[in-house]
C-alpha cells in the first residue's frame, strides 16, 4: 500500500484515500462494500402516469387514501397517550399483527417516522413475548378494550412483515433516534433461530421445506399459507440481517416462487387460501380449499417480488397474463371475490359482515391492478384504471371495511405511484 501511496500525488492521493476510508467505514456497518449496489438497478414505474393520469392528482390520490385510513373519521389507526398507536381490524375489534405490521410497512414507505414508531412501540410493549417459548414472537391478536392478548400464538406473516419494516426503518432513519431499529428486527429474528420445538414452538420457516409455515406451533408448522409467501422479503434479509442465515434466506426466496408455480392453478391462476407445502390445498375444518380473502394478496406479493428482484420474470407475466384474463372473463367490473381453483363459484362462501355474500370487493380490485406491473400488454391498464375509479366506500348491502380492503387498497396504490421500494441506507 506504501508503494502505491508513493506512486500518486496531491487531489489523487486525498482522493484514494477518502474512496479507501468511505469503502472500509462500508464494510464495518454493512458487513460488505455496498449493500445498495445489490439493488442499483431496480427500476420502479407510476403505473398510474402511464395511464395518462397527472402527478398532482396521482399524489393527490395516494394522500386522500392515507388520510382515509389513518387519519379520517373512518380511520383504522388509533393513538394510546403519547407515544403508542394501533391498527384495528374495526369490525372484530382487535389489533392483528397483520394490520400492525402493514401499518408499519405503509409508514416507513411514506416516511410517516411518528406513526411508524408509535406502532411498533404499542406491538413490543402488548403483543411481543419477551420471555418463554414464544419470545421474539407476537399475539396475533390484542383487544384494545380490555388491553389483553385474544391469543398468544402467532401468525407468521406478521413477523414477517415486522423483521423487513424494521430493517428498512435501519437504512432510514439509523438507529439513534430512539429506537434501535436493526437490534428490534435482530431480536425476532435471533428468537426465531433459538426455536426448536421446546413449548410445540417453532421456527416461522420450516427450515426442512424452507417454507413459512402458517402457524409457528404445533402442526401448523408443518402447512402453509400462500398469501405468506414473500420471497421479496427473504432477499431483504439476505442483504440487510446480517446474521449468518443469507445463504438460508435466499433459498427460501427462490423456494417461495416455485412453490407459487405449484400452488396457482396453470389457467386461471387461483390459488387456495391454505396449502400443503407442495402447493396442493390443505382444506381445514373452518375453511374448505378455495381462492378467498388471505389469497388476494398473492398477486401483488408476486408483483413486488417481480419489480424488486426479477428473477423469475418469465414465469411472472405469464402468471400475470391468466391472472387478468381469468378475471376479465367474469367482468372487468363485476367478477366476484371467492373461486374455486377451477374459477366456478364456491359451495362455501367466507362470511365478512353479517352474512355470507360474493362481492366485486375493492380489496381484490387492488390486488388485481398491482398485475398489471408485470404484464405490459395495453389492455394490462384497463385494471390499473378500474382502481383509480374504485372508492374505498360502503358496498350497496352497507358492508364496509376500511382495514383489509382499506389497507390493501392503499398498498395498491404505492405499489402503483412508484412509492413502494426497497429502501436502501442513506
């Protein structure tokens, strides 16, 4: 190193040597050179200025549906004295990790610092096991009222979502502002790695089919939910963990999207709310196989995966491509919210609200248009345009949910305005 110092004079040597302290100042906070070299080439699109619609409005759009769902009269997001908050499933009238984490994931997107740490404040301090079997896990579900856990088991996709939000909270925000974003995303998962059985506890992955498992406990281990299914996420850890399971956790990303080939149908590209690990349906006794509320989420889950990583593109658009044409087939504007695989309508229909009924749910519609960033076919517009004329407003039976339906809408259209990235260290 002397000899080459000797060799360079001046603004070459001052230059070599801050490009020598910036590289290894890298490596001792990242564990490598550049962490966001890995993700230089993502290239994000506004589906929605595509269409033909304008900034303004498009901004205009996303703020409206923000302010509709945390901040408006029908909002599901509620601060607890100064410093907490919560998601509320309003019409079960619990805290879900689901809606916590989505909340989390939604404000560190849109820059929302003090609602993104008032909701993992409230989530550490009600809903995460600090000791026992469970600890690092979450009560999936927490009632504000009496301020209990209705459950202490958790629902992998939660810590799912917690582990990524807060990773990305790391690379926003650093970790000296108040909370240490990375060590609360570590805590999961260090939790997760110590798991092995001990109170019918697990790990959230079954780490024999590298598969997130519905249930970390007991049998529930041992079968899957699709909707689970990230492998966007896993990709996320490899990089930004740092905790010696990368080579594990791309391998469940690449195992994730094959198993996607396996659980959606080959034309119409439904998927069963629960499966086996090979994709087959795992009916149970409350739920029969069929496509219904946990599935809607798969077609934007695969979307994400497609914008951010790309590396299963091929399968990806066609995927897309069924996916629209199944849907256009049964109306743009009308098809209903629960198959069977084949795409006919089910014996069974999951209840939301206070009786049994098909809807043209905006929840779905959301989920739908997110397709159309993996198919470039013109006609692929015509479901982003059905999104932004959607309104996040009761149905004509008075049913109204501006938790799931909301919150996927919402996520819909970040995904769609190009406000939904990787974030990667300032």
């Amino acid at each position: 190193m002397k000899l080459i110092f000797n060799n360079i004079n001046g603004f070459r040597k001052s230059s070599f040597l801050i490009a020598i302290i910036v590289t290894f100042s890298s490596y001792l906070v990242t564990g490598q050179t550049n962490t966001n070299s890995a993700f230089k080439n993502v290239k994000y699109r506004n589906l929605f200025k595509e269409a033909g619609y304008k900034k303004a409005d498009i901004d205009k759009k996303l703020s409206k549906a923000y302010y509709d769902i945390f901040e408006g009269p029908k909002r599901v997001y509620f601060e607890v004295g100064d410093s907490m908050a919560y998601v509320s499933d309003v019409k079960n009238k619990d805290a879900r990790t689901e809606g916590m984490s989505y909340g989390m994931m939604i404000a560190i997107q849109l820059d929302k610092k003090e609602v993104f740490d008032r909701l993992w404040r409230f989530s550490k301090t009600y809903l995460q096991h600090q000791t026992g079997p469970r600890k690092g896990y979450f009560a999936w579900s927490f009632n504000p009222e009496t301020m209990k856990q209705n459950s202490p088991g958790s629902a992998s996709d939660g810590e799912l979502y917690y582990i990524t939000s807060l990773l990305f909270a790391a690379n926003k925000w650093g970790n000296n502002t108040g909370i240490d974003y990375y060590k609360e995303a570590r805590f999961i998962l260090d939790s997760m790695w110590e798991k092995d059985g001990t109170g019918n506890i697990y790990n959230l992955i079954n780490t024999e089919h590298k598969q997130i498992t519905f249930v970390p406990e007991g049998n529930n281990y041992n079968w899957t939910d699709p909707s689970y299914h990230l492998p966007a996420f896993y990709e996320i850890w490899a990089v930004y963990a740092k905790d010696g399971h990368e080579e594990f956790y791309k391998a469940c990303a690449d195992t994730s999207r094959v198993f996607l080939h396996r659980a959606t149908h080959p034309v119409t590209g439904l998927n069963s709310d629960y499966t086996e690990f090979s994709g087959k349906p795992h009916p149970t006794r409350w739920m029969p196989e069929g496509f219904r509320y946990d599935s809607w989420r798969v077609p934007m889950n695969i979307a994400m995966d497609y914008v951010w990583f790309g590396k299963d593109k091929e399968w990806q658009e066609g995927y897309a491509k069924r996916f629209q044409n199944f849907l256009r087939s049964k109306g743009l504007d009308t098809y209903e919210d629960q198959f069977n695989l084949d795409g006919s309508r089910p014996e069974f229909i999951l209840k939301a609200g206070d009786v049994p009924k098909l809807r043209h749910s905006i929840g779905l519609v959301s989920t739908a248009a997110t397709t159309a960033l993996m198919n470039n076919d013109k006609g692929s517009l015509d479901f982003v345009h059905a999104i932004w004329n959607a309104k996040l407003e009761p149905y004509e039976d008075g049913y109204f949910d501006p938790y799931y339906d909301g919150l996927l809408y919402l996520f819909s259209l970040m995904h769609l305005s190009d406000n939904y990235h990787i974030i990667t260290p300032n």
